[in-house]
C-alpha cells in the first residue's frame, strides 16, 4: 500500500545533507547550490516535454564554439542553468559546453566558492527522432592557489577534484543520478509534487556486462585496437550484443544500470576524441568510479587527465570495470607509439 505521507519522501537536497557525517560540502549552502540544478532540470523537462506544442523544436541558427549547429532548446537548457545557478550565492563561475568564455559571477573567493560546468542538453540532436537526452553537470571548488586573472585558468582542473557530479537523463520518466564521492544515488521525478524523489541509493554498476556501444560506421577510422575488439566481441564465443542510442547520457545511463562498456574512440577525423573532457567525461567518469566501475581515454584514466583547454576533447573507454579492462587489453600501453 502506497503512503502519502511526506516524512517519508527523501529529496535530493535532503539526501545530500544527511550525508554530512561523511563529507563536508554536505552543507546547507552546496545544498542551496545543488537546489539550483534540480530547479533547473524540472524546468528543462517540462519544457521538453511541450516542445511540440511551444515549437521550440529545431536549430536555433547559429553554430556553437564546438562547431555544431545549436538547437533551440539547447539555447533553453543553458539559458534556464546560467539563470537557476545565477543567484545561489556561493557559485563564482559557470562554465557551459555552449559558450565560448565562463560566466564570471564571482570573483571572491568567499561568495565564488565553487565552479560548476554543464553540458546543458546532451544528445539534442536526437530531440526531433524523440529520442533521450540529458544533461550533465560537475561542480568543483575553485582552487585557492590558483590566483591567475584568466578565469580559464581556474577551469582547467583534473577530474579526481570534482565535488560532486551527475546527470539527468529525460525519457519515459525524469531521472537524476548523482555522487558526491560516497557512492551514487538515483532519483526519479515526481512530477505530482515536482520534486526528485529517492529511488535508489549506492548503485553498483555490474562488474561485467556483455554489451558495447559504439557507433561502428565510424569503426573503419578507429585505431586498430579498437577493431580488434569488435571483431573479438562479434565472435560467437564473446557473444557480446550491441546497443548505441547515440545520446551520451542514454548510453551511459543503461550502462550504470545493466553492464559493459561504451566506446567513443578517436578516429581519422578526430585523433583526440570527440568528447568533452570537462563537460562529459570527466562528470560521467566520477559516476562510473563511485559505482564500481571504470573510465579511461585509452591510455590513462580519464580523471587523472590535466586538462589544458576548457572546450578540450577526449576519447572514452566507459563503463563496467572488466569490460573496460577487456578494450584496454586490445590497446597499445601508455607510453607506446601510436
């Protein structure tokens, strides 16, 4: 029998502040902070949702500084975080995959506490094929050593610094998974009391998976380690399915919860990679650790990596820890020759 009684739905905010013996942003003001991005994605999904209806579907007109043409609910998505993280108080720069420059909200170190980057609409171009998107975020304390004028400086940190990071994902329901480096937690939006409702704690990613997914029209261009594996996991004795959405988020996302491995290698077009570091990988790297499982660009761990631009690319190795171990152990070991 269902209960309606609140005591018993654990909110977001809620859940990361009983997490205050553990880890001490657990606070009143980064729960503040984190309220902001849940504010934000409820309203990305309902405008989502009415996208039809609005006739906000479709390009906006312009390209961005990645090279690709914007969306008009890309513009919506960005425009809704910058605004929901803009008046928290203790956010000194927002960084979006959609913009050239950050958004320098504060320059003390008091009231600019913290950094958070945002992949505001992850896989907008599957929005017309009504396919999952999402978005991503990481947040990140601003370094005090770090005194440089260039904002940018202060962006380019490695990703084993991050705070917290997650994602939303928007399909059949509004998911959001998220850690603080105490494990992930997965909340489902209810959307009868408009707020994310705790569905399950401490997640763990299976340790083996036989799944992969990889856009292979693109295989001819991988590395040859890359097609050693496919053609290994396409044997019968691997026995390996393939799955690929083509929306970053939704790949990882059935990841997290089912196993295996998604690949997105660097090709004869793209010899370092697609993804952002930043804004994609490094976030979904801290998931997939805090789960169990695994993430790396091929030859070192994605986290680890000392990122040098802030709109910087990066090939993926993503998911379950065997299964990432398997495409690694087709690859040539760090410090060989391409």
């Amino acid at each position: 029998m269902q209960t309606t009684d609140t005591q018993f739905i654990t909110t977001v905010e809620r859940h990361f502040l009983e997490g205050k013996r553990h880890n001490p942003h657990a606070t009143s003001e980064f729960s503040w902070l984190l309220s902001g991005i849940t504010l934000a994605t409820k309203i990305i999904a309902s405008q989502i949702q009415r996208a039809g209806l609005l006739e906000i579907v479709g390009e906006a007109g312009r390209v961005n500084v990645q090279g690709e043409e914007v969306q008009k609910l890309d513009e919506i998505a960005n425009n809704t975080l910058i605004r929901c993280l803009g008046y928290r108080g203790n956010v000194g720069l927002l960084v979006s995959e959609e913009d050239d420059e950050p958004h320098v909200l504060s320059d003390q170190p008091d009231s600019g506490k913290y950094i958070v980057l945002f992949d505001p609409l992850d896989g907008s171009s599957n929005i017309n094929a009504n396919v999952n998107i999402g978005t991503i975020f990481s947040i990140m304390e601003r370094d005090p050593n770090c005194t440089s004028p260039d904002m940018k400086a202060r962006v380019l940190q490695p990703g084993y610094r991050q705070v917290a990071a997650g994602y939303v994902v928007y399909g059949s329901s509004t998911v959001l998974a998220y850690t603080s480096g105490h494990g992930v937690n997965m909340f489902t939006l209810d959307p009868s009391i408009g707020a994310f409702v705790l569905a399950q704690e401490n997640i763990r990613m299976p340790a083996e998976g036989k799944i992969y997914s990889v856009n292979e029209a693109n295989s001819r261009q991988f590395p040859e380690g890359y097609q050693q594996y496919l053609d290994w996991a396409k044997t019968e004795e691997a026995g390996y399915s393939s799955r690929y959405i083509g929306s970053l988020v939704a790949d990882f996302h059935r990841t997290l919860i089912r196993g295996g491995v998604f690949l997105y290698p660097p090709t004869h077009k793209s010899p370092n990679g697609k993804l952002r570091l930043l804004y994609e990988a490094n976030p979904l790297a801290f998931v997939a650790e805090q789960a169990g499982g695994m993430a790396s660009d091929g030859r070192q761990r994605i986290m680890d990596k000392q990122p040098v631009q802030m709109h910087e690319r990066t090939p993926l190795i993503l998911g379950s820890k065997a299964e990432v171990e398997k495409v690694l152990s087709f690859l040539p070991p760090a410090g060989a020759a391409h």
